[in-house]
C-alpha cells in the first residue's frame, strides 16, 4: 500500500482527557505522535481508525471461511 495518512498539526490544546483504551505499546506511540502534532490522543486516534477503516481489506481466514 502506497497511500500514506497526512495529519495537520493543531495547536490550540484542548482541555479534559478521555481514555484511549490500548495495550502498552500503541499508547506510548499515540502519545509521542499526539506531542509531534499538537493533536489530543482522541483526535488522533479518531484520525487513525477512519484512516484504517477506509483503507481496510478483509481476507478469508487460512480455513476459507469469514465470521458470521
């Protein structure tokens, strides 16, 4: 895949907190990437998951089949 997800950074921080429920590892780089581009963590992800469920293809399971 070629395309690549463009964020603009935001300045103006909002205030309040909202959980971003997501193992260890993924946090620690929403966060980084929430401080390199002045956007809150929600925002973020928000822009993340559309990005992915846009771009996203589903295959068949090595059994052929697809949940029900």
């Amino acid at each position: 895949m070629t395309e690549k997800l463009v964020i603009k950074a935001d300045n103006n921080k909002a205030r309040g907190y909202n959980p971003v429920f997501i193992d260890a590892a993924h946090h620690e780089q929403l966060k980084q990437l929430a401080a390199a581009t002045g956007l809150s963590m929600r925002k973020l992800a928000e822009q993340l998951l559309t990005f992915a469920i846009d771009n996203l293809e589903i295959q068949q399971s090595d059994d052929g089949e697809l949940p029900e």
